[in-house]
C-alpha cells in the first residue's frame, strides 16, 4: 500500500525515469579525466553544465565541448582550495545556471609519499580540495536544491575510501572523509527530495593512477583483483552516473556505488 512518501515519490517519476534533459549541474573538477566524460554524458543527455575547475585553458575547453543543438556547456575557473574563490565561483555558476538541480563533486588531488615522511603541507592541501571543498559545494547547492525540495548530488569517492592504500595517507583520508559526508548529508536532505550518493571508482586508466599502472609489482597485482579482467575507462562511470542524476534512482541515497569492475567484492 502506498504511503503519503511513497506517493510523492511516484509522482516525481516521469515517463522515462532516466530522462534528465533541462536540467541544470555543476560539476566540480570537470576538466579532468574523469570529469570530462562525465560532462558529456550530462550533456548528450540535454543537461546544461557549469564546470568548476582551475585549469588554465578552461574557456577554450569548454568551448570545445559545447556541440550545436546540445545543451550547454560553461566553465567558470576557480581555485577550489580558496574558500573565497570557491563561493565566488559557486555563485557564478548558478547565476549562469539560474539554479541547480545536480552537483557532481570530480575534483581531486593526489599526493605521494611513505607516511613517515608525508609533509603536513601536503596534508592539508590534499584535504582541502578531496575533502572540504565537496562539504563547501554540497553545503551550497544543497541550500539552493532544498528550497525545491529536489537535486542530485553525486560525489567522486573512491577505492581509497574502503581501504588506506600506500604512500596516500591524505587521499585515503579525504576519500574516507567524503564517503562518511555523503552519509550525513543524506541522512538530514534523503526526506527532503535531495539524494546524496558517491560513485567510488576503481582503476580507472588515467594520470592520476599512471604511477600505479607503471609499477610491475602492483599493476599485475591489481589486474588480478579485477574480475572483469580490465582497467576502467572514463566512459564506465557514465552510466551510473546517469542513474543517480535521474529520477529512477530517487529511492537511493547514502550509497557509496563501486564502478570497480567487481574488485571489491574479492
Ligand atoms: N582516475 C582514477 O582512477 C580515480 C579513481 C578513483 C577516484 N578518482 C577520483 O575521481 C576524481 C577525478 O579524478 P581524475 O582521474 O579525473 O583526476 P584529474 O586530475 O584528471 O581531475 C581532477 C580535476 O580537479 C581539478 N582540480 C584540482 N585541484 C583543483 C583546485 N584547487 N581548484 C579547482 N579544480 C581543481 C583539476 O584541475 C582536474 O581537472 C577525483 O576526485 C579522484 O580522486 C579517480
């Protein structure tokens, strides 16, 4: 029998409840390898996109990726490690937006040292951008999407959010940290129409994990953990990204989703 919840619930869901065209995102750290399929997926999918990111050419990018008779893509450039830029940035972006209706938090860092020596600098840097930063812009959009009583978030969390790693004591924490904040954001926003969630991916073939793939002593090792026998790709988070932008999962929140090709599981 339906309660009062779930008939709200029902009432949101459209013909297709993978259908998200008009609406409006922000994706932090979407110049990035991963961040940069991920805007495309919103795109095709007719969501306008503000891309929060600090590189240098993000205009030009940006421009790049807006295609004719798809929706908009617009970069605003930010440092996300200055809490000042970071608000100016997030404003500028719903300005352009006129609202939010997804944040897909992408940034990230990664710092490499053994733990005895990791420099405290580094710390704080890698915790800032992977951690405090995605509690800033979920506070933000958050405000904006429960006054509408409906958004998305999706946070990029990440293996190292289930394990410590080596030589990543930061990363591993801020992941941690990301995870357990998704958590708590969903707890107090899942009854007010926001879902929050986090795809944790695994290796994914990009920069950030080059190191790892060049070590002949972890890379087969990790390659054997894998049961679907491959690294992934960008493209593999597409799909559940698009799942958790979308109404058909809005009886989901809190969930921190592996894209891991099953290595989590062994
Ligand atoms: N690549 C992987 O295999 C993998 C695996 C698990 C998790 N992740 C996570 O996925 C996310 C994206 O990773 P990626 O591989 O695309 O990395 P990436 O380095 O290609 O992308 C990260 C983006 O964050 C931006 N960024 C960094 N510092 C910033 C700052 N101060 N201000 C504004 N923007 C800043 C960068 O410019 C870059 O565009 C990260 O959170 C990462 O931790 C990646």
């Amino acid at each position: 029998m339906l309660n009062g919840n779930d008939k709200k619930g029902g009432e949101r869901m459209t013909s297709n409840p993978f259908d998200i065209s008009g609406k409006k995102a922000i994706i932090s750290g979407g110049a990035g390898d991963l961040g940069r399929s991920m805007v495309a997926a919103l795109r095709d999918a007719g969501v306008e996109v503000v891309v929060l990111d600090i590189i240098e050419n993000l205009h030009e990018k940006v421009n790049d990726w807006s295609i004719p008779d798809k929706a908009k893509v617009h970069g605003v450039k930010v440092n996300l490690a200055d809490r000042g830029d970071l608000a100016q940035g997030f404003d500028e972006a719903v300005r352009l937006l006129k609202t939010v209706d997804i944040l897909v938090n992408a940034q990230g860092i990664q710092r490499r040292h053994r733990a005895e020596e990791f420099p405290i600098s580094d710390w704080d840097e890698v915790i800032e951008i992977n951690l405090t930063s995605v509690f800033l812009l979920c506070q933000m959009a958050g405000r904006i999407m429960l006054t509408k009583g409906y958004g998305k978030i999706v946070n990029i969390a990440s293996m190292q959010s289930f394990t410590g790693g080596f030589t990543i004591p930061a990363y591993a924490a801020s992941k941690a940290g990301v995870a357990q904040i998704t958590k708590s954001f969903s707890n107090e926003w899942a009854s007010r129409g926001v879902t929050v969630n986090a795809i944790a991916p695994g290796y994914i073939d990009t920069k950030m994990t080059a190191a790892v793939k060049a070590d002949p002593v972890r890379y087969p090792r990790i390659l054997a953990r894998i049961p679907l026998g491959r690294w992934g790709t960008p493209e593999d988070l597409c799909g559940p990204l698009l799942f958790l932008c979308s109404p058909a999962s809005d009886y989901v929140s809190g969930v921190i989703f592996p894209v891991d090709g099953g290595m989590l599981g062994t």
